[in-house]
C-alpha cells in the first residue's frame, strides 16, 4: 500500500492525545474513523493485513477500510489545488 496521504484537518485532535491503538503511546492524529493512530503506525497495520477489506474512490484503492488515505483533490485546468 505505500504511504497514506492524512493531509486534511480532520486527522488532527486539536483536544489532545489519545493513546495510539496499534503502538499505545500518545498521538493527537486520528484515522477517518477518528480511533486515535500515528499514521506510521497505520501504514503498517496496512502492510500487515494486505487481504483486509479495502477502501477505494472513483475506482483508486486507498488502502485498507480501516486506514486509509484521503481522496485525491479535484485540480484546476492550470494545475493549481
């Protein structure tokens, strides 16, 4: 699967740090479940369990239904975000 792409706000906890599902140490990052994961952590449950049910937009596989990466943005004609 690769690296996710968390870019959006929505994985960031602006209330704190929770304790990390996969690892146990603190992380203000949630997945888009909002269960709290470092996004290293989620790369690698991704890796370890290549069969789990996938997540996919507009025919691009994103990784696992569990984590996974934001859909790409629409661009611009002139390449701008």
């Amino acid at each position: 699967m690769g690296l996710l792409n968390w870019n959006s706000g929505q994985h960031f906890d602006h209330a704190g740090a929770c304790a990390c599902t996969q690892c146990g140490k603190p992380t203000p990052l949630r997945a888009h479940s909002g269960e709290p994961a470092h996004k290293v952590c989620a790369e690698d449950w991704n890796e370890r369990n290549p069969n789990a049910p996938r997540h996919e937009h507009e025919g691009r596989d994103l990784g696992t239904g569990r984590f996974h990466s934001d859909p790409p943005r629409k661009r611009r004609k002139n390449g701008a975000s």
